[in-house]
C-alpha cells in the first residue's frame, strides 16, 4: 500500500497509515508521536500530534522504513498545510506556529504551557 496521510484540520494533527491491519498496540514514541503496529510487530501508522515537530524521518529509520520516506514526504507535503489553517467551514483560525506577541524575543521554552499551546481564535472578515 503506499502511504495515505490524514489531516485534521479541527485538531491540527495528521495520520500517516503505511499498512493495512488490526492495530494491536499503539506506542508512545514522545509526546507529539504515536506509532501503531500489528500483532506481528509491523508498524500500520504513525499519528502526529504536533506537525510542526514532526520526526516522521526519525521514526522511519529507527523502526525500519526509511526506504518508504520519499512516497511518505511527499504524501505530507501534498496533504499537510505548512502554514497555520484557516478554513472557511470551521471559521476558526489554529494558529501553532511560534509567535512575537507580547512574549518579544521570549524562547518557546520559557513560555508557559498554555501560552505555547495551540489555541483558536475568531476569524475577521477582510473587506
């Protein structure tokens, strides 16, 4: 099967399924990665939680499908917006990307939790 990737654009999060299969048990690989695998140890998937740290790459050579990585990149780039999203369904506006804001020059890791969450926010009509 070649790689399907899902986004959903409500939770910002997308779903690269390599194989078809039962899910058997499904590993914690950090905190923005998960990685699905059957009862015979095959990965199906790998659902990212936090696009903009993916370490699709990573996970691939350490669980044995780098040769798949090309079909796999591709297929995110062609599905996965690379900016925050906006849609006209959900007039809801994710914005994950790091911000100036009121923070200045203030690094990721010295924001507070929620500051650094993503976090929606009406959209403004542009006339």
């Amino acid at each position: 099967m070649d790689p399907r990737v899902t986004y959903d654009t409500r939770g910002h999060v997308f779903t690269v399924d390599l194989a078809e299969g039962e899910v058997s048990r499904t590993v914690k690989y950090d905190e923005a990665h998960l990685i699905d695998f059957d009862a015979d140890g095959v990965v199906l998937g790998v659902e990212v939680l936090a696009p903009e740290d993916s370490k699709i790459e990573a996970i691939a050579t350490e669980y044995g499908f780098e040769g798949r990585l090309p079909a796999i990149l591709g297929a995110i780039r062609a599905e996965v917006p690379a900016a925050p999203v906006a849609t006209a369904a959900s007039s809801v506006f994710v914005e994950t990307a790091p911000y100036a804001g009121s923070f200045g020059n203030v690094s990721r890791d010295e924001r507070s939790e929620a500051d650094s969450a993503p976090r929606e926010i009406d959209l403004i009509p542009v006339s």
